[in-house]
C-alpha cells in the first residue's frame, strides 16, 4: 500500500538537494490576486541587512529565495504586503506617513526599493504597498503648510473646525467624535487656532477626502508606485476616508468596552461618497494590467465587505481573525463568507495581522508548544484551503506566538497611551506582541540581529526559528511550504466552489472545493480527540496531505474515516469520469 511520508516528509524528499527544478509554471497570471497567496510583511521586524536592530529592505530582498525560489524548497508565496515603508516620524510605526514618494532611510532607499520590486519580479512574486490615505503623519509637508496658513493652497486639506463655546464662555470640541486609539478625534492647535480631526492619534490628522486636490494628490502619488511596477496596494481603514459634510455628532450608545465603541459611527465612517472615490480609484488600479487592491474595512460591519468588493479589489472583514479554536465557530464564519459574497464574490482569508494577536496565541491560547504547533498546522490548512485569497502574516508559517512585552518597554502608541490605570479603563491589547522579529536560526537574538533589536525577540528563538524548522519535515514551516505548493497545483484549491459537508462530529469541520475537473475534501479535526465518522463512499480517494502519518489511499473501499488529534486532512477525489463531484458529496453525510 503507497503511503503518504511522515509529516510533511514529501517535501522535504522532494526538495532536500540545491538542485531541486523550478516548478513549470509556478507563477500565476493577472489572476494571481484570486489564485495566489500572499504574506504580509512587517518589514522592520523582517530580516536586518546593515545590523542596526531593525529590519530593511536589503534584508528583505536577501530573504526572497525563502519566500519563493521557485522551487518546493521555499515557501511558495506569490505577493508580499509590505506594512508602510515610507518615512515617518513613528507614531504608529508607519501608519503615520511623513512623505508618501520616499523610502523611510531606516529601511532603505529608493534604489533599495526598485531592486526589491526587480528581484520579486524576477521570481514571480508581487509587491503590494501599504497606502494610509486617511491621515498623513502631522510632520507631512501638508499639514504644516495647513495649519500654518488657513488660506494658502494646502488650507483646506484637513478637518480644520472651530471649536464652540459653552455657555460659561468654555471653548468646546467641535463635536462628539471620540478616537480609536483613545481620548477625543479632535486636538486644538495652537498655531492655526483651530481644531482638526484624527481618527487615530493626534499626530495622525486626517485628510480632506472632499477636497479635490487632495484627491488628486493622492492619485498622483498612487500612479507613482504603480509606474514603479508595484502591483498593488492594501488600503489602509478606506471607510473612514469620507465623513459627513457637516461632522454632526454621532449617535451615543450604552454598550462597548472603549469610549470608541459607545457611539454609532454614522458620520465619521462608511459614507456613501466612498464608493465614488472607489470607482476611480479602481479604475485608475486596473488601467495597469495584472494590479490590484484590497482594502481594510475599519471597525464596521463584515457585511459591508463583499458590497465593496469586485473583481481584483478584495476587501478584509474581520471575521475570521476573531475566531477562537473550534469547528463550529469557524463553520459558521466560511458561511457568513459564502452567503454574503455569493458564489460570483471572493473573500479574503486572514487569520493574522500586524494589529493583531498571533494565530497560534490566539486559537491555542496557553497552550504547550506541541499543541500549539498542531493547532498552527491545522489553523494553516484551514487558511489556505477555505474559498478566497489567503494573506499570511510573517512568522505565522514558524508558529510563532505573541511576545509578551513589559510595560516599560512597550512601543505600540494607544498601547502606551494614558498610563496603567487609563489602561485598565481603556483596554488596549498591545501590538507590539505580533510584531515581534523574525528568528532566523542561530546567533544572537535567533539570527536578527547581532545588536539589541528594536522589539524584544520571542523568548524560545533557540527552539523556534526558521533554520531548526528547515531541517525538520514535521514542523508548521514545513506544513506551509507542502501547503502552499499543494494549492498552486490544484485550482479547486485556489478558486472552487465551498460547500460544508454536514453530519460530521461536533469537533470537525469538513468542506469540499470543486471544479468541473476536480474534487477535493479538506476535513480538520478541532479537538483533541481522534474521532470518526461513516463516510458513505466506496469511491476511489487519495489522501493529498494531513498533518498526520497516513497512508495514501486509505479511503479506497473504506467507509470510516478516522481523523487523529487537530489532525487536518486533504483528500482528492480519484478522477473517474463524471459524476465523482456528485460521490464525494456524500462523504460526511451519516447513515
Ligand atoms: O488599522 C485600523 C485599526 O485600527 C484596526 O485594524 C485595529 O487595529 C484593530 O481593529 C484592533 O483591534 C490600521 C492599521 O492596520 C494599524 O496598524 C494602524 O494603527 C491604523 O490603521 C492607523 O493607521
């Protein structure tokens, strides 16, 4: 009987040699946002080429042949999402954009820039900027014109307002709007004599939308990357870019854990001018072939997603990322998925991001590192088999875990913001967590860096880093890599339909992904337990991977289908003519 090798033991046969040939026709097409997979990058916790505690893009660029060499040796990606690169005075680490046309130099310059745009290219992967178009930093050019002259060309950039008297002659805020990070949205300038708005911090001023030469601006700016041959952007909180023309005050509400959450963001977010803007955003995007977007839904409704969708313009909602570990929660995510985007819509997958906790933390919480790697393999299989485009958050493909930080050393702004006690009142759970750097292997702090670098390293670099899980084929590196090539080889994988097979065990979540030409099972075992289930088949199946020692055809002629501890299971269908859709429909489904 033909078995499927130990845990991820294919691969790493396959791959062992330097020589190992480039797989025909690894890269996609125009069509890589749908197909592809793409890994969001963090790049000052990423790979340090100059030794100075933080990441860069020449450290970057020498780490492409393990984002993708073409070969099954590296981990396979298509695209990477660089968190903002250009220069800013770090308030929110990047997400506070002091010139949107330059390099940061702590991370490289321009010419650094065009050399990671020609590498990636060169082996087939995409590069996507990070575009924070709500707000610029307070130390942009703009502002500083703005506030220091009302009337002149940059004036009306930003949401200047008076303030209003109360009727003790006290100077008030023009209205109620509160900050995500905490306190009011509105500070009082002393230069311009005015109040201006910010969603975020107060050195985050938010921009105009309605204004058309920031508009302009903007596009400008865009067009700009895109001549320099990105291939596409994620779009920072693009909701919130429209507020209403009159900034009333939004409607209070007596539930929520932050001041943020007490009120209905009627007016500061989700605008109707925003699908406007879209549209020529978009149309802008797409007269560049093969580019597109996605855009980060801020603190709204999932629902909303799919509505702002279309075609190579994805959306995150943030329903799978707030998931805890069991089937039924994420069954009832990969629902909500189809019923709001339909078949003819396309989600995105991401259970991981910079502003939250690490996959591993979050679904195996206290977890010892055995369990935790086993939920992170599972957790894999499920983001990069579930309908739409998986986006991995560095690191993840290692299992690495939130990083506590001490007080003292805590960098995150609304993390650091007010203090421990205004912390208790105002819970913020600490970034810094997530973006731990990247352990490498041996060396000093896992091979970062030799200096002390700019966030604390995880406290197990020694036993989780890259170089230790190269080696070993039952590690959540390993199960990437065999995953992520697995897709690139089966389009029911990258683009079938979902549909859950019923009557399963509480504890598993089984789906199929068809095309015409293809059927394939993926069945996750979330507990604990090994379980079982009659499946109703005869049919011909060959297990296409798990995350357990299995034998490949186990299923031929069998009719129980046993699924060890967090075990996650793919199976194929056997081609045998038409109709085998229609068979391995029934797998789940009980007698
Ligand atoms: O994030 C928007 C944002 O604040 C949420 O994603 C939030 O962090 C999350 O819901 C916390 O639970 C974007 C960036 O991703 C973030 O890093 C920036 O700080 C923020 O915008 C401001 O630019």
């Amino acid at each position: 009987m033909p078995r499927t090798p130990r845990k991820g033991a294919t691969t790493a046969n396959r791959t062992a040699g330097a020589t190992a040939p480039p797989v025909e026709g690894a890269a996609f097409g125009d069509d890589w946002w749908q197909r592809g997979v793409v890994y969001q990058v963090y790049p000052r916790s990423f790979a340090d080429s100059n030794n100075d505690g933080v990441g860069d893009l020449p450290g970057l660029i020498e780490k492409l042949d393990y984002l993708n060499d073409g070969t099954e040796r590296s981990l396979g990606v298509d695209a990477i999402w660089l968190s903002p690169i250009h220069p800013s005075p770090g308030f929110d680490l990047g997400y506070d954009v002091a010139d949107y046309d330059a390099i940061d130099p702590i991370l490289g310059t321009l010419d650094d820039f065009d050399r990671l745009v020609a590498q990636a290219h060169r082996r087939g992967i995409r590069i996507m900027l990070d575009l924070v178009m709500n707000h610029t930093s307070s130390a942009h050019r703009w502002f500083e014109e703005s506030r220091r002259d009302p009337g002149g060309p940059f004036g009306d950039w930003y949401l200047w307002r008076d303030g209003t008297r109360d009727r003790f002659g006290r100077l008030r805020r023009p209205n109620n709007w509160t900050s995500f990070f905490g306190g009011s949205a509105w500070t009082w300038d002393e230069v311009r004599g005015q109040f201006y708005m910010h969603t975020f911090l107060p050195e985050q001023p938010d921009v105009n939308w309605r204004n058309p030469a920031v508009r302009a601006a903007m596009l400008t700016m865009a067009r700009g990357w895109l001549d320099r041959g990105v291939d596409g952007f994620r779009l920072d909180v693009f909701n919130a870019f429209f507020k209403h023309a009159d900034l009333p005050s939004n409607p209070r509400r007596y539930l929520g854990r932050r001041p943020y959450d007490r009120q209905v963001h009627l007016y500061d977010k989700d605008r109707p001018e925003l699908e406007d803007f879209l549209a020529e955003f978009r149309a802008l995007v797409d007269s560049y072939p093969g580019r597109m977007t996605v855009g980060e839904l801020f603190s709204a409704d999932p629902s909303l997603a799919p509505r702002l969708s279309a075609p190579r313009h994805l959306v995150f909602d943030w329903d799978l990322i707030s998931q805890r570990w069991n089937a039924r929660g994420f069954a009832e995510a990969s629902r909500r998925h189809e019923e709001w985007f339909g078949p003819a819509g396309w989600p995105t997958i991401a259970l991981s991001n910079h502003d939250q906790p690490r996959q591993a933390s979050r679904l195996a919480p206290a977890a010892d590192p055995a369990t935790s790697d086993a939920v992170a393999r599972a957790a894999a299989v499920l983001s990069l088999t579930l309908r739409g485009t998986p986006f991995l958050y560095y690191g993840e493909e290692i299992g690495a875990r939130d990083v506590p930080i001490p007080w003292s050393e805590i960098i995150d702004p609304p993390a650091k913001r007010g203090g421990r006690l205004v912390r208790r009142l105002v819970p913020w759970w600490n970034r810094d967590q997530c973006r731990s750097p990247m352990p490498w292997g041996d060396g000093p702090n896992g091979g970062f860096s030799p200096v002390r670098p700019w966030l604390r390293m995880a406290p197990d670099v020694d036993r989780r880093n890259v170089a230790l899980q190269d080696r070993d084929p039952s590690t959540v590196l390993a199960t990437y890599r065999q995953l992520i090539w697995l897709r690139r080889s089966h389009p029911a994988l990258q683009v079938g339909t979902y549909r859950e097979l019923g009557a399963t065990p509480r504890d598993v979540l089984a789906y199929e992904r068809a095309t015409s030409d293809e059927t394939i099972v993926v069945a996750v075992n979330f507990g604990s337990a090994a379980t079982s289930f009659r499946v109703r088949t005869g049919r011909h199946w060959s297990v296409l991977f798990s995350t357990d020692e299995r034998p490949a055809d186990e299923l031929a002629g069998g009719d129980q289908l046993t699924l060890g501890s967090r075990e996650a299971l793919i199976l194929a269908a056997q081609v045998r003519g038409r109709g085998s859709a229609h068979e391995v429909s029934d797998i789940a489904d009980t007698d």
